[in-house]
C-alpha cells in the first residue's frame, strides 16, 4: 500500500453542526498537496483529524496502514505524527 492516509465519508463539525460532511481524500506516500480555502473553511479541522488530535463523528481512514474508526491522542503523540506527516511529504 502506499498511500499515507486515505478518508472515507469523514463527518466532523463543532457544536453540533457539521463543518466537514462526507469528505473523500487520499494522499499518496511522496506527493504534495495543498488545502486552500478561505477562513473557516476548517483546514485547520482537516489537519487535525488527519494527525488524530479529533476524532471524527463517522466515516473511516486508513493511518500507517489499518482502517480506523476513530482516534485520539496525547500532545507529544501528535507532535510526532506530525513531524511524520511532513517527513512523509518531503519522502520521494
């Protein structure tokens, strides 16, 4: 498999109302992306629940190669998943 992380109908949102709804996304290991949009366009959301700082309110992804369904994790953890994350886009 060479895919760094792959979204499956990713459901999240704040106070009870959803900021990202059905979010389809996959990320091969050596490519580049770029999310643009404009402010609260929940990016920042998007980042978070890629390194697992929030858990999504349904859907799936794959991380490091297993299907989750959800996530948590402590500071230091997604620090490290994050510096993974960047070294996985700077890998060729």
């Amino acid at each position: 498999m060479n895919q760094l992380a792959v979204m499956r109908d990713v459901v999240f949102g704040y106070d009870e109302r959803p900021c990202l709804d059905g979010v389809e996304l996959e990320i091969g290991r050596g490519e580049f992306i770029a999310v643009t949009g404009q402010n609260g366009a929940a990016k920042s959301t998007l980042l978070k629940l890629l390194l697992g700082i929030l858990k999504p309110w349904r859907g799936r992804f794959i991380s490091r190669g297993s299907w989750k369904t959800e996530r948590s994790c402590q500071s230091a953890m997604c620090h490290s998943r994050l510096l993974h994350l960047i070294a996985a886009f700077r890998a060729r």
